[in-house]
C-alpha cells in the first residue's frame, strides 16, 4: 500500500511529504509535516544561513530516538532542481554535495527526515576559500549555559577592538555559535589560524573560564572554544536548524541584547515560528559587511605558538604538534 503524503507549494515548486504523522519528536508529540512546516515558515533566515553552501544532512528517517544517517553526499535519486556542489574533504577524496539556492531544497531535505542541517562555511563559487570564521563555545562538564554566555561577551569585547561584527546564536543544546562573515581571501588554514589566535586572545583574558586546550584531560570545568570548527569539512548545525532531541530545540539567531537573559529551553520548533513573525531575522545584516581576518593572523604569528592538533580523522598537518594526549606523551619514549 502506498504511504500517505500530502504536498506543499514552495516558490515554484511541489514538495511531496510522505507519511506527514510520523512522529519524530516524542517528548512534544511533533511530526514530520511539523518539521517541514517549521523550515517554511522560517525559511528567508534558514535560506540566508545556508545559500550556496554544502550542506551535510543528519537525518533521522526513525524520529530522534532512532539511529541517526549523517549524509555528506547528495542522494543519488533526486528532483533535477536540487543542485550539487563538487566538494573534497582532507582525505583528498571528492564527493557532490547538496548546494542549498532555494527553499524547497529544504523542504525536501526535511522529508528525507532531516533534522539538522550542517553548512561549510564556504559557497559555492570558491569551495577552497571560507567566507565564514566559526566561533563554538562548548560548556564542558561542570559548566553550561551561563558559563558559554560569559565567553560569548568576553569573545564578543575581543571582535569588537577588532572592529568585527560576530553575529551570536543559541547552538540548540548549551553552547553558543558566533558567525563573522570574512572576506573570502584566505585558505581553511590559514582561517583556522584566525580561530585559533581569536579562541586564544579570549582564552588569556578569561583563564578561568575558557580554555582552548583540544584534550579533555587538560579542560577542566571550563568552557572549550573548539577552533577546529574552521577546519575543513567540519560543521556547526546552521542558523534555525532543528536539533535532534525529543524536545525539537532550535539553534537561534539573538542579538547580543537578547543574549544577556536568553535561555536556550525557550526556543523551540513551536515558539521560533512566533518569534520570527514578529521579528523576522535578526541575522538579516549577515551578508552586507564581510571582514578581514588579517590582524587575527598577525598575532597568531606574533603568539610564537605552535599550532594545535587537528581532529584525529585528519591526516597529519604540517606544522602540527604531536597529536597525543598529554597523559600518554610524558609515557613514550624519546
């Protein structure tokens, strides 16, 4: 028998939902037409935070509880209106990527139970060269929301003497997202370098609160600025992405006003809706300025610092320290 759809009309296109009732978010009883009829009604900010970029699906076709499908490459069997992007990660291997240019692209990516969309943070027209420096502030153990917004503020001081705009969202969970728009000039490691030189600078004026440190040994109760997300083929959920928990939490662009009181539980795929009626983006200026990252490098080589490790997937980097926990390097021999 076939599955229950119903359709939606996107722009110019029809979008078939299939199995509209599946429910994928038991703690609130949401649906999968929910999920789709949330992408729509937050589309102009949805299709602002993914335009022309790669884009990784983490798909849930069993609802959040289920095993999750974290998709890189574009389905094989889809409308000719989904456009691609050919893509290659560190291993040197390539893959077509879904290129997100309009918003029934992700509406159909939510039917193919998407929850979370992941962006590069680079176009389409120069997949080699980012046009995005990532700021994620990840509470550690011991620390959480209140903690990653003291960081925020103290990252936020930190962009301003730079005389860089950083636009904040919620990550959906406990953390917190910064977003600068660069100009597209530089290469993944070199914009990596600016992560790190930024993610250090915030790191000594706060050392209590934050650290860079890549091993959770050496962490503590503090909150961890992960400049490995400037690294390439690695990604953040996007602006109004859903997350994959029972709850259907938002990641939620702020204003750095709101950010003060914000707490993270109120944002949600049925309370975001509302706010974005009201207010629409308030990320909508992300694109009309994008800045130069040329002061962040200059004083990751003024640091006279190493660099730090890359994620253990990656094949070894040039210049990279030893990539090794602390615990176990004092233990191998010379």
């Amino acid at each position: 028998m076939a599955s229950p759809y119903i359709e939606f009309t996107v722009g110019d296109r029809v979008v078939k939902v299939t199995n509209p009732d599946k429910v994928y978010f038991p703690e609130i009883g949401g649906t999968k037409r929910e999920l789709v009829e949330y992408y729509l009604s937050v589309g102009e900010g949805a299709l602002r935070a993914l335009y022309d970029r790669p884009t990784h699906l983490k798909r849930h076709p069993d609802g959040v509880e289920g095993e999750a499908i974290y998709q890189k490459r574009a389905p094989v069997k889809r409308p000719d209106w989904v456009e691609t992007v050919e893509i290659r990660f560190p291993s040197g291997r390539t893959a077509e990527a879904i290129r997100v240019t309009e918003l029934a692209t992700i509406a159909y990516c939510a039917n193919l139970a998407t929850i979370d969309f992941h962006p590069w943070q680079v176009r389409a027209s120069d997949v080699d060269h980012p046009d995005e420096l990532r700021i994620d502030i990840d509470p550690q153990p011991g620390t959480g929301f209140d903690e990653a917004r003291r960081v925020a503020f103290a990252t936020h001081e930190v962009l301003s003497e730079l005389g860089i705009i950083g636009f904040v969202k919620t990550s959906g969970g406990r953390g917190i997202h910064i977003n600068v728009r660069i100009e597209p000039r530089w290469d993944f490691t070199e914009v990596r370098y600016a992560g790190i030189a930024l993610a250090r600078e915030v790191e000594s004026r706060v050392p209590d609160l934050a650290t860079t440190a890549w091993w959770k040994e050496e962490r503590g109760e503090r909150v961890f600025i992960d400049y490995n997300q400037n690294a390439r083929d690695r990604t953040v959920a996007s602006a109004y992405s859903v997350r994959a928990k029972p709850h259907a939490p938002v990641s939620t662009p702020l204003t750095w006003n709101e950010l003060a009181d914000a707490d993270p539980r109120d944002f949600d795929i049925r309370t975001v809706p509302a706010r974005f009626a009201k207010l629409g983006d308030v990320h909508a200026a992300i694109d009309d300025q994008a800045f130069s990252i040329e002061l962040l490098l200059e004083r990751f080589e003024r640091d006279g610092r190493q660099d730090m490790p890359y994620p253990p997937n990656y094949p070894k980097m040039p210049g990279e320290p030893k990539r090794v926990q602390p615990s176990k390097a004092r233990h191998d021999p010379e």
